[in-house]
C-alpha cells in the first residue's frame, strides 16, 4: 500500500461513526456468563428472600410488581430450579407462596420452542388451588399465548430503584453491589451489534488494506526498535555493555523495553509510544526489587530528575516508576533514543552501587 492510500484509508476511518463500549461487568467477563443457567442461578439466588444477601424480599418485589400481579410477595420455600414435569420436561424456576404459584422461564436466547403448554398443565395439576403466575423473562420481553412477557430492560427500570434506596437505607454491602453487576449484565444480554453497518461494511471491503496498514505499523515499531538498539549499543560501547531490548504492547500502544545485561534486577527503561488523545510519548525508568525502605529511599533520592513529570510507587512500593514525557519536538528518533540513554545511565549508577 503507498501512501496515498493508506492516509485516504485513515480518513476514512476516522469518518466512521464512533462505536460506544458498554460497562464490564464480572458476570459478562466470566467464560459462563452468557449461558442461560448460570443466570437462572443468579435469578433464584437474589429472588430467595431468605438467601444470604440480606435484601429480604426486594426482588420479588420488583417481579411481581412488572407482573401488575395484587399477590403477597413471600415465599414457603426457595425458588425451586429444573423442575421436571409428569412429561420429563424441566421448568426453569418454580415459585411457590401461600396463595400462588409461578413458573418462570428465562430466556436469554429468542427461541422460545420449550413446551410451555406442559408446564402450565403442571401447575393446574399440582396446585389447582393456587393461582398460577406464568411468566417469560427475556431480553425483548415476548411470550406465547397465556404467558406474560417481561423484558430484561422493563425489570431493571423496577428493580434500579428499589436498590438505590436500599443502598441508601442500610449500609453498603456486597450483595447490593453484585446485583448492581447482575442488573449490568441482563441490560448487556439486550445489547445488539454495537458496531454500525456502515463499520461494519467498510471493515469487510478494506480487510486487504487494513492487513496491509498493520503489518506496515508492526514493521515500523520493529525498525524504531532496531534503531535504538544500535543507537544504545553504540552508546555503551565504550564500557562493553551489553544492551537487551523486548517489543511490548501496552494498551495497544507499542512499548520499548531496553535494559543492561549486567543488571542483576528487572529493572529497565521503556519508551511507551502512547498516541491516545492527550498524551505524549513518554520514557519511563522502572527501578526494580526495592526490597528495603532504604532502597526505596535511595531510588528516590538519586533517580528522579529535576525535570520529572510523574511518578508512582508499584507492587507493594518495590518499583518505583519515574516518567518523563516528550513533546512533538522531541519525537525525532535520535532525541528519543537519547532520553532514553540518559535514564539508562542514571539507572546503571544506581544498579551498580546499590546490591538487592
């Protein structure tokens, strides 16, 4: 690709609408999360009111209130899971209290083909005294014929409010932040494809020209990297050190690692290649295996700079992080490489004199 075509590409990228990312939740990161039992679970657990999480009868209230069902919210036991029927089948959760009984289906998928017929023949059957509640859970809140459907969005809208104030009432705890990640993980079972069409076209009629810019950006990276080995090679060539270098990717980002072959610690110098709006290239002196406060001391009094413009302490104070960012000015390979020289230096008289 020459290079005409590859700034008409980034033009064009850049043209193309923005895709929002939704909030993470430690239900959606797990590997199960998205299967329809695990949530179930996690739906029998918060709806039990006499379960641990101490939020008494808070979520079936909201249940039954999406229902507009007059109906005492208490429960004779917990939430009973996979209920089989006289035919075999399984019913996903089964509620019973002292004047009704409901069979609830959660359906994280649209296919709705389980035989609902069955299911509430068998709550006819085994509680014919009891007022029978049949209900669909699911992302779009459809149901079949005699069932009512309630969405995952039209369950949260009830449910937000009653934790906020009981968040606001009693003291925080973990189970009103686990169904807080609970409710974050069912609005993400509603998201559709977050990536416009438009995106989504453009991605599949460039994929040879975006290869093309990749492999072209990873030669790139590659070849600043070599440069600066030779640069600090030559640099050190004088005193016989052996200079060490590994390519990281930090936040996409590449990061240039370099550091003495002599060190007898971790430490090193990278040169983070950050082009995130805001930022700057940065060279960051990691000091490494501070195992003492005198260490920590000493690595504070003689590694940082004057001319500083971060610094921070990293696993339980043993790295000490001291960062300097570049303006535009100083993005010429060789200014870089002589910053990052400098730390070298300064990080090699404290290797030197001061054992781990």
């Amino acid at each position: 690709m020459d290079l005409p075509a590859l700034e008409e590409l980034l033009t064009r990228l850049k043209s193309l609408p923005i895709t929002e990312k939704g909030e993470a939740n430690i239900f959606s990161l797990g590997a199960r999360g998205h299967y329809e039992n695990p949530v179930s679970d996690l739906l029998a657990f918060f709806i039990d009111p006499d379960a641990q999480h101490g939020l008494n009868t808070l979520v079936l209230e909201a249940l039954l209130e999406c229902l507009s069902a007059p109906v005492d919210a208490s429960l004779l036991s917990p939430p009973a899971r996979e209920v089989m029927t006289q035919e075999g089948t399984r019913i996903d959760l089964l509620l019973e209290s002292e004047e009704w009984v409901m069979a609830l289906e959660n359906k994280i998928w649209h296919q709705q083909n389980n035989p609902f017929t069955d299911y509430s023949g068998y709550l006819e059957q085994k509680y014919p005294d009891k007022k029978s509640l049949l209900l669909v859970l699911s992302p779009e809140g459809q149901a079949p014929a005699g069932w009512t459907g309630i969405s995952y969005s039209m369950f949260i809208s009830v449910l937000s409010p009653k934790l906020g104030m009981a968040c606001i009432s009693s003291p925080l705890n973990k189970w009103q932040v686990l169904l807080r990640e609970f409710m974050l993980h069912l609005r993400s079972l509603m998201s559709k494809n977050t990536i416009a069409a438009e995106t989504e076209t453009f991605v599949l009629e460039n994929l040879l020209n975006i290869q093309e810019a990749v492999l072209l950006k990873n030669a790139v990276v590659k070849s600043l990297q070599e440069d600066g080995l030779r640069f600090l090679t030559e640099h050190f060539s004088d005193r016989g050190y052996e200079v060490a270098t590994a390519l990281n990717h930090w936040e996409g980002y590449p990061a240039l690692r370099f550091w003495l072959s002599h060190w007898v610690s971790e430490s090193y110098v990278v040169l983070f290649l950050d082009r995130t709006p805001g930022r700057q290239f940065e060279v960051r002196t990691y000091i490494c295996n501070l195992t003492t406060p005198t260490l920590q001391h000493q690595a504070r009094q003689m590694l940082i700079p004057a001319l500083h413009d971060d610094c921070w302490k990293e696993k339980s104070d043993s790295v000490f992080t001291i960062v300097s960012r570049l303006s535009r000015k100083h993005e010429e390979k060789h200014l870089m490489f002589q910053r990052v020289a400098k730390a070298l230096d300064q990080l090699n008289e404290f290797e030197l004199h001061h054992e781990r």
